[in-house]
C-alpha cells in the first residue's frame, strides 16, 4: 500500500513539473513575441501613419518609434548613407515623433532610421522593430501654378517635374481689360518676370486685376448730359447709355472725341480711357420756344405730334392730314409744302402751315381728270380714306443677363385710323420674332440693337429701334477643392486647405461644417485664395467635411470624408496587458488545483 502511495505521489509531483514546464513553453510563445511587438519604428507621410519609404531631396522624412511595454525614454536618430549620424530627436514616453528635411546636401542611397530606449544609457539596437531603412533620391520638385483674376502664367521651361536647383523664367501675362498685381505664396514682388530656383516644391500665385477706365463728358454750349448707369470709373466692356439734353435756348448737334455723330440718345462701350465732347448750338434768334400755327381750308384734321404749345429750336415735329369722308388732301402751303399726308417740320423758328382739302366733285365717287384737250373727263373710282402709316413704338433699353429670358413690349404702338395687324421683331442677333410681346433669350454678352416693324390692316408700315443691353450671369464658385488628411487619430490637430474659384471673380466666404457638431466661417477672401484651418476630432469615428463656398449671390458644395483613430500603438498595448492578465490568471489557477492535489495526498 505504501508503494502505491509513493507511485501515486510521484505521478502527481511529475504532472506538476509538466505543467509548469507547458506553462513556461506557452510563455515563450505568447510573452515574448507579445513584448517584441511593442517596439515599432519607421517613416511616413506627414501625418505619421501613411508608410513611406522612399523620399526625394527637398521632402521631409517623417519618422515615428513606439515601445508601449515600458516606461523608459525614448529617442529616435536617422543616419546618412555613410553611417554618419544626421539627427537626434527629442525625448517621449511611448510614443516618439520627429521630422527631418532632406536639403539640397542630402546623400541619395539607403538612410536608416533608429529607435533608442534609455536604461541607465541610451540603448540603439539593431533588431527588428528597434530600426527601419529608407531610400533617398534625387529631388523632382513640382511648380504650382495659381491665378486670381483673369491671365495666364507662362513658364519658360514647363515640364511636370524640376531637379534640385533648377532655374526657370515665369512671366505673368494679363486679359485684356486686366493688369498684373502681384506674386504671392513662393514668389514675391510686381514684376512681370521673376526666376525661381527650384530647391523644394513650389507654389505661386499671380494676381491680376480689372483695369478702371475713365469716361469724361465735356460739354460745349448749354446742356447737360444723362449718364445711365453713373459711375467714378468703369471696367472693361461696360455699356454706358448717354442721353444729351439742352437747355432753353439750345439744341444738341453733335458729339466728337471717341464718339462721333448726333444720335441722341446714343451708346458708349468702354474700351479704355474714353474722351467725349457733347456741343450744344444756341439756336437762331436767340428765340428759345416756337409754335406751329395750323390753318385749315376744306374739312379735314390735322395731327400734330407731338402735340405742344412750344417747341425748342431743332426739335422734329411730324404732321398729318386726315380729309373727312369724300374729301381728299390737295395740297400744303405756308412751310410746307407738296400733298403728302404726313410731313415732318424742324423747328428753327415759328411755323406756319395751311392744309387744303377738296371734296370730291361727284358724289358717286368720280375723279375728275383734265385732259390735254381742255375738256374734263370722268372715270369712276373708289374712295377710300387716307390711310396714316401705323407708329411703331419698341420700347426699351432691355437689360438682361446671358441665359436670362427677357421680355421685348411693342403694345405701345398704336394706329390712328385702322389696326396693327403685324408685329415683327429684329432682335440683333440673327433672330426674328413676331408677336405684339415677345421674349427671348440671348447667348452671348453684348449690346444689341432691336428693330419693331409693325404693319396695319391697309399695309403701312413703320419701324421703331431701341438696344438690348445683355451682360454675362453670375456664375457660381466652382465646387471647392478640399485637401488634407484622410485617416488621422483623435486629439490632434490636422490642417486642411480649401479653395474654389469665381468666374466673376467676386469674393467668397467659406463656411465649413466638420460633422462634429462644430462649425467655421472664413471671412471674404479673393476667388482663387487657400483658406487654410486647423481642426481635431476628441472621438473617434468616421467625419463627413461639408465645405460651401458662396459668393453672396450662388453657393457650391463638396464634401470629404475623415476617418479618426485612436492611437494604433495604444489599442496594442492594451491588447498585450489583457492577455498578459488572462495568462497570470491561468498559472494562479494551475497552482492553485496543484497545491489541493497534493494536499488531498497528504491527507
């Protein structure tokens, strides 16, 4: 019984001393590959988690160490090709961040990147984890170009890529109706034509702006002169509608300068620094207001238009004779002359006009006809009224926009003894148009000029012109342009750069909403500018950006997405204690039943 007992006991003392030694095996297996894990070392793009192990001359190489399972400093040192030591962080807890920028000096070849820990000293291995290596070529530097306003930049050498030190010509080239400004971001200073040395990435902006041009009105004589719209100066292409009016006593006659003629009132495209003399004539007599005095001889009316008391000198006035049934104009006498129904008169001085009207001899609509024989002679004929030509009134100047229905009005034309049968509309840009009130819309910018031609029931026609005054829409911004990170980690800041453009170039204001419940608003920038801002996240989780740029009139939106992490390193840490606690937890219940079996064989 004691042989069996002592057997017993030694197979027990046997089964602990394997399980310890499998839970020494499991150990080596599970701890120590855990406890390698925590050194991590490398390189990256800027934001210190996008691996990178290539870099050119004039990039920054952004290094990163971590070693979680330990309290002790850390360090990080990078070293040349040569071996030669070029740059020794600072000192961190856990995690260490540095930044090293590769200059114009920079050896091209393998460079290595080093974690060190302090214990008593400082401590650089060479083991897996503790250092990475990188490769360091010759620098291709790219040029960005930027433009605000309208122009262009020119490059004397364009290619997509520049080696380290390479020098090139830029020449900033302004629209017409624009100047060149300034360069800003890399390049400064107003000159035309600057060189640039490409020793990074570059970035530069030219900026033009609208040229002002001035109109100046001299007036010769006494009158004035209507300037719609009135401005100090104006820009390139501006349509500017001048109406002459005279004084008592005077009458317009004439423009000179950079327009020349007598319409009144008449157009001015503004195509630089405009001179224009607007002359005023005194009139004869020095008599400043005139009148038409109207005699009548047979039944019949006269229409006077327009109809006023007094007239100024070279004022237009048109007359019509209208005869009364069965009665016919035979002809005029006193200032005018002749047997037309409608005459015009100018009004240099006082008038005088007499009508004479005849009836007809036979009642049965004949036509009394001499003949050479000096007898008469009757044929029969129909009588019909005289007919007055119809007036035409297009109204206007229309304005509109490009794209933009306008509506042309010719129902102020009207005919005095019959009806408007026809309305037809010469629009100025090859269209044609009937109806009393029409719209249509224009494709292009410009000033048009806008012919009516009405036509009554008897076929008299007339014609009245007037302009349409088309200018380009606002355009919205373009969609903005949102750069910056896309994966990142929460608590740190990340900048982002936003940018959109105006074809107008009118100023934009940004208004950026991060999906965080928190927003910003830039001020007025000009289009084409970088509004740059800074922005963290304090939990992690998946951000949609939402960027609009508005221009005070039309918004554009876009949106980006952000993905934030806790810090990668951190979760492994925590990973590690869990299992670390989960295997002490297993040796203390192992002992634990090892300590009752033996002593359950005691006992």
């Amino acid at each position: 019984m004691n042989n069996i007992n002592s057997i017993l006991r030694f197979k027990t003392g046997y089964v602990a001393i394997v399980t310890i030694f499998i839970l020494l095996i499991m150990f080596v297996f599970i701890a120590i590959p855990v406890s390698a894990c925590y050194y991590k070392v490398g390189t990256y793009e800027s934001d210190y988690s996008t691996l990178k192990e290539s870099f050119f001359k004039g990039q920054t190489v952004y290094g990163r160490g971590s070693a979680y399972d330990y309290n002790y400093f850390l360090k990080l040192r990078i070293k040349d090709p040569n071996g030669n030591i070029v740059f020794t962080s600072d000192k961190s807890q856990h995690v260490v961040y540095c930044s090293y920028i590769l200059n114009g000096s920079a050896l091209t070849g393998i460079w290595s990147i080093q974690l060190g820990i302090l214990k008593n000293d400082w401590q650089w291995s060479t083991l897996p984890g503790r250092i990475s290596y990188f490769k360091v070529k010759d620098s291709n530097f790219t040029l960005i170009t930027n433009v605000i306003g309208n122009g262009s930049i020119i490059k004397d050498k364009n290619q997509d890529y520049y080696h380290y030190g390479s020098i090139l010509n830029v020449s900033a080239v302004a629209e017409i109706g624009w100047c060149f400004s300034h360069w800003n971001s890399d390049l400064c200073g107003n000159d035309t034509t600057k060189k640039i040395v490409m020793d990074s990435n570059k970035n530069i902006t030219a900026n033009f702006v609208q040229n002002f041009y001035d109109l100046n009105i001299n007036i010769v004589g006494n009158g004035t002169v209507n300037i719609n719209p009135y401005k100090t100066n104006y820009t390139y292409g501006s349509v500017v509608n001048l109406t002459a009016i005279s004084d008592e006593g005077w009458y317009f006659d004439h423009c000179t300068g950079d327009i020349i003629g007598n319409d009144n009132p008449f157009f001015v495209t503004i195509v630089n620094d405009m001179r224009i003399t607007v002359i005023f004539e005194k009139s004869l007599f020095n008599i400043s207001n005139y009148n038409i005095t109207i005699n009548i001889e047979g039944t019949g009316i006269v229409i006077v238009d327009p109809t006023k008391n007094n007239y100024t000198y070279g004022e237009i006035v048109e007359i019509t004779a209208i005869p009364d049934t069965n009665w016919y104009l035979d002809f005029w006498s006193g200032d005018i002359t002749g047997d037309n129904l409608s005459c015009e008169i100018n009004m240099t001085c006082n008038k005088i006009v007499t009508v004479h009207f005849k009836q007809l001899e036979n009642q049965d609509n004949l036509e009394k006809i001499v003949g050479g024989g000096g007898g008469t002679n009757f044929k029969p004929f129909i009588v019909e009224k005289s007919n007055i030509p119809p007036v035409a009134i297009a109204g206007g100047p229309y304005y509109g926009k490009v794209g933009e229905i306008i509506t042309l009005n010719g129902s102020n034309s009207y005919d005095i003894d019959h009806y408007i049968k026809s309305f037809n509309w010469e629009l100025g840009d090859g269209s044609i148009i009937n109806g009393e009130i029409v719209t249509h819309i224009y494709s292009s910018a410009g000033q048009y000029k806008v012919i009516l031609n009405v036509t009554d029931t008897k076929g008299k026609t007339s014609s009245n012109s007037t302009y349409a005054i088309i200018i380009e829409p606002n355009h919205p911004p373009s969609k903005p342009s949102i750069s910056g990170q896309t994966i990142g980690f929460a608590d740190i800041d990340y900048v982002f750069s936003i940018v959109s453009t105006d074809e107008d170039n009118d100023s934009l204001k940004y208004f950026v909403d991060w999906g965080d419940r928190t927003q910003n608003i830039s001020g007025h920038m000009p289009s084409g500018k970088i509004f740059a801002i800074n922005h963290s996240w304090s939990k992690p989780g998946i951000y949609c950006i939402n960027v609009t740029a508005e221009d005070n009139e039309t918004i554009s939106t876009n949106e980006f997405i952000i993905i934030i992490n806790k810090p990668m390193d951190q979760d492994a840490f925590e990973s590690y204690n869990i299992i670390l606690v989960l295997f002490l937890i297993l040796i203390l219940i192992l002992s634990l039943y090892l300590l009752k079996v033996q002593e359950k064989e005691k006992s």
